[in-house]
C-alpha cells in the first residue's frame, strides 16, 4: 500500500514547495522507491488554461492532454516520471464534477455539502492509481490559513485519520526571516504557521525551514519546542546556488532520512547514490564557456511564464557545458523603435521566439525571424515562434507580402490559421471557431514524421517522434510548396501528413520552427535534443563573432 506524504506551507507564499516536493521525491527514488507526485490547487479554474501567464506563470501539458500547474514540469524534471491528468487537481474541477453529479440526480436527494461530499472527491483523487508506488507526495497549492484551501486540509486530515500515521507523513514548509536591524533569525512566524495549522486538525511532523542565514542549533531546538516535532525534524532549507543542488542540500540535512524514520522503513538502498546529482550541479555551476541567447517573447516581464523554458536553455548549456545567458526582450519593443533590433539582437549568440497568444508583439518577433534568417545567426522558433517564421518566409522569400494569421483577424493569405479538426489516439477531433477556449486546443503528445535527411531528423537520430502541443493555430499546408519555394522546407508532418510539424532552413547556420513545445520533455540528466543542438550551434557562432 502506498505511502502518503502531504506538503503544505505556511507564512508567506513562494517558499518552494513544488521544488521540495521534487528534491524528496528524487531521493527517495535514488534510495528504491517508487514515487508519484501530485498538486492541489484550490483556485476555482478548471485548469490553468484560459489563466494569464503574468497570473499565474506557464502553462505545463503532459502527455495525455492535461493543462497544469508548473509545478509538474518541477515534478518531471526531478523524477523523470510523466506526469498526467491525474496529477492536478483544482477547486473548481472538484465542484464542477460535483454539481454536475448532482444536476444527474447521483446523490439521491441528499444535501450537498464541503464535507462530506467535497472532501472525499479530494480524497478519491489522492488515492487514485496508486498500484505498484511506494509514496505519493501531495502539494497543497497556497498558504495555510487561505480561505479557499480548506477543504483541502480538511480532506488530508481525515486521511491521516483513516489510514493512521504511519501511513501519512505532513511536512510543513515555513520561512525563518532574517531582520537585519536586530542581526537574528525570527522563529516567530514558524511558530504562529504550525499554530495554525495545528488548529485545522493537522501536526506537522516535519518543518522545513526557508532561511537566508544558517539555522543555530538553538533556533532549531526552540522551533521543535514550541512545534511540537522532534530537532532532527527541523531542516533548514537554505538558499541554494542552482536549484538542481537543492536535493543534495535537502540529502545533507536529512530530509529524506527523517521521513523514512517516521515511517519506520529501511530503504532497499540506504545510502544513495547521488553523484549524477553532482554531476549536473558541476556542469552548471562550472562552465567552460557562455553563449547568449536571446528570447524575444510577449510575457518576458514575468520569468515563470517561460519556467520550462528557460529550464531547457540551462539543460541545453549542461550538454555543450557552457553557461547560457538569456536575455529576455520584449517583442513590442522592435515595433516601436526597429533601430533597436540591430543594437539588442547582433551581441546574440542565438535567437529563440517562443509561444504566445494574440497580435501583440507579433511583428516584433516576425522582424527577430527575419534579422536571424539574414544574418544567419542560429534561430529557434517554438509554436507562436514557428508560424512566426513562416509568416516571415513567406513575406520575405516566397513573394507573398500580405502573409498573415487569422489569429490576428481576417486576411486574404492566411499562412497560418485554426485548425478545427485533427486525428488523435481517440480518432477525429473537431473544434468550433467560436467555442470555448478552456481545453479545446491540440493538447498534448502527437507523432511526427520527419524527412530522413533533414536537419531535425540528424538532430532526433530518428524519423518518427512524439512531442506535446498546445496550440489552436496551425501553418496553412496549402502554402507548403511555395514557401519551400522560399527556402523554407517543411521536415516534419503530422502522420497523416495534413499538419505541418517542423520546418527549417537547410542553407543557414541553425534555423528550425517546431509546432509543438520541446521544453516540455527536457530533463536535466536528459537535455532534449534539439536545445542542445541549438546552443552547440550558438557556441559556433560565438567563436565567430
């Protein structure tokens, strides 16, 4: 039976709890267990798909479709484990599936209530598909103490009620800040956090301590006095150096240990072998060059926005190992002064337009496409970034000015446009142009063909490849031939070869758009392939300029 582990946390949000969740669970991986982790997320949206990217940072797809909290791609990235549909959760599809339940008349005229009827929905989704794991770590999205996590709480309350505690593990993330003025470390807001949440039914049996200074002893022995946990359960939790440290860190102060004490187990190997974890540690924070990419995006005011990403880029430099610098620029910026494109883009070892939404910015990025196009400087484009290159091809090579998206409103040549229908695993789907937007994009993993003497075929070492896609547009396959005409080759088609995948430029240095989001399926012990063939190109060109 699997063994449950609730994180939750407490005083200020933003303390790293997707991250901890991550660091434990590849720990407890690096000592023989099976592990899954799942997110809680108690706001009212079914997903985050229809969120703003400034609100809520990006938008992570998994393989079977599900829009998620970034915290999973953390989870992926740690663990290697794909996440699914099952791994996220919110309020709002909670009490959507309920009240729909409900107008079916499923619960036979009874009153409706958080408890029991909210809570025991949380608490089947904890428990599902949990054959063959060893633990699943569940996240509490929020701050203890935030009105719309309680049924939350509630729920993993009875849990530990139901399955006694050495089933359940609670470990609680708080932050011990650090006045300045007064030249200590506050213990204070630790103590009022597990207060309260001692108060919801809860004892921690864990505290992990966010801090910016070193924990004394006496700290530690005054938090598990007055918590209520033993000291060898108070962790400090320092800031780390690359977040790829963090599990070492997490290792060296105990975590995974004193969870496995409380549990009463002995892992099948008792001292893991964690030298991967250096070595990628190594590799990041001990280059042997740096390049500079340039990311000319629409939501670059907001790191989270493009976390898998950047998280990609810094896989991409551990493979070449070199440091990758990236400079986030706003595509608007080249609309109101194009002076500025030569000056912000000619330092740029690398140019990468990413995915987006809507018309703003757009002729930003489709003037990056055209300086990297013609100062053959490596060129990357993702979704948004890849009917960008095409739009520009199309203006610029192929003899066709007005190119445009029906994304951006009516036009006579509609190089990219919405795809309302597309075969996947489960046959045809069909979308309206004007129906809802939650959910209703290609989302998740699709096979491509590649030609087997393309660029992206050499790259992948294979024909036939699978990536995750989330987008409603789509480049118009009838401008196939002449934007090849152009020089822009399209190297990847859908199987049925109706939806073009990936196009790229074979007289230039490095210039590939892909439809689908390669980011997504970057791991740190497994850069993706094509990240790190774009920086090994982007050290080319440094040595060049």
């Amino acid at each position: 039976m699997a063994r449950y582990i609730f994180i939750t946390g407490g005083v200020v949000s933003s303390l790293g709890k997707g991250l901890m969740a991550a660091s434990l669970a590849a720990l407890l991986q690096a000592r023989g267990f099976k592990v899954r982790i799942r997110k809680f997320d108690p706001y009212l949206n079914v997903d985050p798909g229809t969120m703003s990217p400034y609100q809520h940072g990006e938008v992570y797809v998994t393989d079977d479709g599900a829009e998620t909290d970034l915290d999973l791609g953390h989870y992926e990235r740690f663990t290697g484990v794909s996440a699914r549909q099952s791994d996220n959760i919110t309020s709002g599809r909670v009490y959507r599936d309920i009240i729909t339940r409900e107008r079916r008349g499923d619960y036979l005229g009874a009153t409706v209530q958080v408890v029991p009827h909210v809570t025991d929905a949380i608490k089947t989704f904890a428990q599902d598909e949990a054959e063959g794991l060893d633990f699943i770590l569940c996240e509490i999205g929020g701050t203890i103490g935030d009105i719309e996590g309680l049924p939350f709480v509630e729920a993993i309350r009875q849990m530990r009620n139901e399955l006694g505690r050495d089933k359940t593990c609670a470990i609680h993330v708080t932050l011990v800040p650090y006045i300045a003025a007064a030249g200590e470390l506050k213990t204070k807001p630790t103590q009022h956090s597990v207060r309260e949440l001692a108060g919801l039914g809860i004892q921690p049996d864990v505290l992990l301590c966010r801090c910016e200074k070193p924990l004394p002893e006496s700290e530690r022995r005054k938090i598990a006095l007055f918590c209520n946990v033993r000291a060898e359960a108070v962790i400090p939790a320092l800031d780390a150096a690359s977040i790829y440290a963090v599990p070492l860190q997490y290792h060296a102060e105990g975590l995974d240990a004193e969870v496995l004490r409380h549990f009463g187990l002995n892992s099948p190997i008792p001292v893991p072998d964690l030298s991967g974890w250096a070595d990628i540690v190594d590799r990041h924070l001990n280059p042997e060059g740096e390049v500079t990419i340039g990311v000319v995006g629409k939501y670059v005011g907001l790191p989270d926005a493009y976390k898998s990403l950047n998280e990609a880029l810094v896989h991409g430099g551990m493979a070449n190992r070199v440091k990758v610098n990236i400079r986030w620029i706003d595509a608007e910026i080249f609309e109101r002064d194009h002076a500025e494109i030569t000056s912000m883009l000619e330092p740029m070892h690398g140019i990468l337009v990413p995915g987006g939404f809507g018309e703003r910015g757009t002729e930003g990025k489709i003037a990056s496409v055209r300086f990297a196009r013609e100062r053959n400087v490596p060129f990357f484009g993702i979704c948004l970034g890849m009917q960008m290159a095409c739009i520009e091809g199309a203006r610029n090579t192929a003899g066709i000015p007005d190119a445009s998206s029906t994304e951006f409103g009516q036009t006579d040549e509609p190089v990219v446009g919405i795809i309302t229908e597309w075969m996947s695993d489960e046959g045809l789907q069909t979308r309206a142009a004007g129906g809802d937007l939650g959910g209703t994009m290609r989302l998740g993993a699709y096979e491509a063909r590649l030609n087997g003497n393309s660029h992206v075929a050499a790259i992948y070492g294979a024909t036939t490849i699978s990536e995750r896609h989330r987008h409603r547009y789509e480049v118009n396959g009838a401008y196939k031939d002449a934007l090849e005409s152009g020089g822009l080759v399209f190297s990847g088609m859908s199987p049925d070869g109706l939806l073009p995948e990936i196009v790229e430029r074979p007289d230039h240095a490095w210039f590939v758009g892909v439809q689908f989001h390669p980011e997504l399926k970057s791991r740190p012990f497994e850069p993706h392939p094509l990240f790190s063939g774009f920086i090994e190109a982007a050290v080319r060109q440094a040595r060049l300029v």
